[in-house]
C-alpha cells in the first residue's frame, strides 16, 4: 500500500487526460480531470457499487498525460476515445446487464455466485462489473482463498444431504472446502470462518490485513502454525491485489505510440485470419558464415514492445555445414519442446525470418511436437509474408501497421543473431 499511496501522491493537480490499463496493457478506460490528482484519488475512495469502483477491479496501471487546460483534455480525450474505443468507455453507452458478485448470506451454508439479475433476498450484492471473464476470475480466487463452498447444493444444517450423494466430492478430498454436506463443519464456525469476504468485496483492504495479522500471531503464539500458515498465505494474496496498480506519466507521443501498437496487432489479427489477437510474437533468424558458428536466435514481443528478458539464442547442434532449413527446424523443435516440458505458454503467432523453405521446416518441427499455433515467414527481399496453408505469398502495403510490427520482430531476430555469431567468432579468433 505505501508503493501506491507514495505514486499517488506525486500526481499533480493539473489537468490532464488518464489512461487505464489491465492486466496486460490494454486500455480499458480514458478519461479527463481538471485536477488529475483529485479525480484519480476518488476512483480509490469509490462507492462500490459505482462505475468507478467497477473499473478498479480490472485496473492495473494508470498512465496520464498532462495538459495546459480542462479544454485541451478535452479535445486530447475525446481524440483518444474515438481512436482506440475502450471497452468502459464504449460499455456505458449501451443498456446491457452486467454482473454482479452475490454473496448468500442468509443461507446456513453462503456461497459466492455471480448472476446479472439483483433480487431481493436479503443477499449481499456487488457490482456491476463489466466483463464475465473477470468476474469469473474474481469470484475463483475467493472461493479459494477462504474455501467457500463451489457447489450448487442447497445445504440446510438441519437436513444434510445423503453421505453416498457427497462423499466423493473432490473439494473436500483436496481441503478446498470444509465439506459442510458432511457435517464436517457447523453454520456458526464456517460462517465465521468466510466472513471476511464481505470486507473483501467492500474494498476494507487494511482493516483485512490488520485482522489477519492479529489471527496470525495469536495463531502463532498457540502453536497452531498450519492454520497461522494459511493466514500468512491470505496476507500474501491480499497484497498483492493491494498493491497492483502503478501510476506515470505519458507524453502525447507514448499514448500515439501505444495506439499505434494497438492498431498493428488488431491488423494482424484480422489479415491472416487469427481467433485471437498476437500479443505474444516469437521470431527466429539464423546466422552463419560458409557453414561456420551456425547460430540461431529467437526473439519475444509482447504487446507489440520487444520483452528482451525472453530472447534466446542457440548454438547448432544436428546440422553441419550451410543448412537453413535443417536449422531452422532444429531451433524450432528446441523451443517448443522446452516450453513443453516447462509448461510454460506458448506465443499467440511465430514469425520465421525466410520464404517457403524456412517456414516449411519450422511448421516439421511444429507437427512433430504435434503444436497447432499460427506460424508465418517474412522474405525480406519483396516483404512477402508466406503462410503454411496458401501457394502464394501475402504483400502487404508498405505503410500497413501490421507490416511495420512484423519487420521490428524479424529485423530484431536479424539483429541477435548477427551479434551472437560476431561474438562467437570473436572468441575464436581470440579477440
């Protein structure tokens, strides 16, 4: 919280234009403020059923851009707005129902639920929120993380469901609920047990935190360590939902930047036909000199913007002499065996620095890890894009967005490769 609370308070009280991000950059939210400061700090003191503290729950990231006038973000605003359409900003102008978290108070067992219709039934209700993706992430986490009950059943303390009926129940065989359809828990004790959730769900971040910290040594002081272990975990989850959102300042140019980015991916996604948009871009490129210190390089862009911590080079192993193709399709088989055997994720699109050959190889090595993601090569000389399932190549405009992102990616993997085998060759040369 005081990483927060120091960013927040560096916001000037100037007018200015913020831009709201998610988890993984997209833009969510634009807005204007005479005082930048003031209006981000309310999103923070929100009612929580208004729209405010609904954007919160997607927001990780603000970014702001500071303006000489209220009418400048104005006009900076609405330029913004219609360019990029974000998805609140757009959500607002409709009347469609949203989601909201239903917490069962007045059951002897509660559960939490979402649903879009907001009853009198003595529940508790918050929301709306504005995405079922994230709602449903939302409500998962908590479940979890204070062993709600996920099932649909309706338990009554006094007339508790036939044992054969439940006794197979994975939740309890894991400990991820404490199984009140077998009795194993009374109304009074698991009622208390999740009552923190409603503190949870009001945005009561630090009262939380402060109780949890009281259990934790109380716990701790009775040696009762697993369960002052389970609060010690609590703790940890709360902070860092606590403490997810960073604050900057933007120029004009970065938010150009960024929309521009944007515009390159959504291009991308629409020209070769792709189900989802390619965040994650991995190119590869060879290098060697008459078949000496062949090398490989691969690169990672995530967002359009190049992620350097995820490059990886790779030494030729299988092929000797000036093979391309031979060893493209080893590096591609390394790669993608690696992340399986990791389990880590796999990119959204692979771009293969070559023509027809050095994507037929990659795609080899693709069907032998039996992968299906969309692969593409870009041959630099006419800027042909070829894919695995068309004869002939795709060209694009030399101004295209999507273009422009696919040369940063294979011009970097260029770039990577080269270096690696000049250093390489420098060692063997003894420079």
């Amino acid at each position: 919280m005081k990483t927060k609370n120091k960013q927040l308070a560096q916001i000037p009280k100037l007018p200015g234009v913020y831009i709201m991000r998610d988890g993984i950059g997209n833009i969510v939210y634009i807005g204007k403020a005479k005082s930048l400061k003031d209006r981000i700090l309310s999103y923070f003191n929100a009612d929580i059923n208004s729209k405010a503290a609904t954007i919160i729950t997607v927001m990780h990231k603000i970014d702001y851009i500071l303006c000489t006038s209220e009418r400048e973000a104005l006009i900076i605003e609405r330029q913004l707005i219609n360019k990029v359409k974000p998805y609140f900003n757009s959500m607002w102008k409709d009347d469609k129902s949203y989601p909201y978290i239903k917490f069962s108070i007045k059951e002897d067992f509660p559960r939490l639920t979402f649903t879009r219709k907001k009853i009198k039934d003595e529940s508790l209700y918050f929301g709306p929120y504005p995405q079922i993706f994230y709602i449903k992430k939302l409500v998962r986490w908590l479940v979890k993380l204070f062993k709600i009950r996920p099932c649909k059943l309706n338990i009554v303390e006094s007339s508790l469901p036939e044992e054969k009926k439940v006794k197979s129940c994975l939740y309890y065989h894991t400990e991820m609920c404490f199984a009140p359809c077998l009795g194993k828990i009374i109304s009074k004790d698991y009622k208390e047990k999740i009552k923190n959730v409603e503190l949870f769900l009001n945005g009561k971040f630090k009262k939380l935190e402060d109780e949890w910290k009281t259990q934790m040594f109380n716990l701790s002081q009775n040696l009762r360590y697993e369960e002052a272990i389970e609060i010690r975990d609590r703790l940890y989850a709360l902070q860092n939902i606590s403490e997810r959102v960073m604050i900057s300042e933007i120029t004009q140019d970065e938010i150009n930047q960024s929309v521009q980015r944007a515009d390159s991916i959504n291009e991308l996604k629409n020209i070769l036909g792709l189900k989802s948009q390619p965040a994650i871009i991995e190119g590869f490129d060879n290098s060697n000199i008459q078949g000496t210190n062949a090398v490989a390089s691969m690169v990672r862009f995530q967002n359009g913007i190049a992620d350097n911590k995820n490059y990886r080079r790779f030494k030729i192993k299988t092929v000797f002499g000036a093979d391309d193709f031979a060893s493209m399709r080893e590096v591609v088989f390394r790669r993608y065996s690696s992340l399986i055997r990791k389990n880590e994720k796999m990119p959204d699109l692979i771009l293969i620095d070559g023509g027809k050959g050095q994507l037929g190889a990659a795609v080899s090595a693709l069907e032998e890890l039996q992968l299906q993601i969309p692969i593409i090569s870009l041959a630099k000389k006419n800027e042909e894009i070829f894919l695995p399932t068309k004869d002939n190549p795709l060209v694009l405009s030399r101004h295209s967005a999507a273009l422009r992102l696919l040369q940063s990616v294979r011009d970097e993997a260029h770039r990577f490769a080269i270096n690696y085998h000049r250093k390489l060759r420098s060692k063997e040369f003894g420079v």
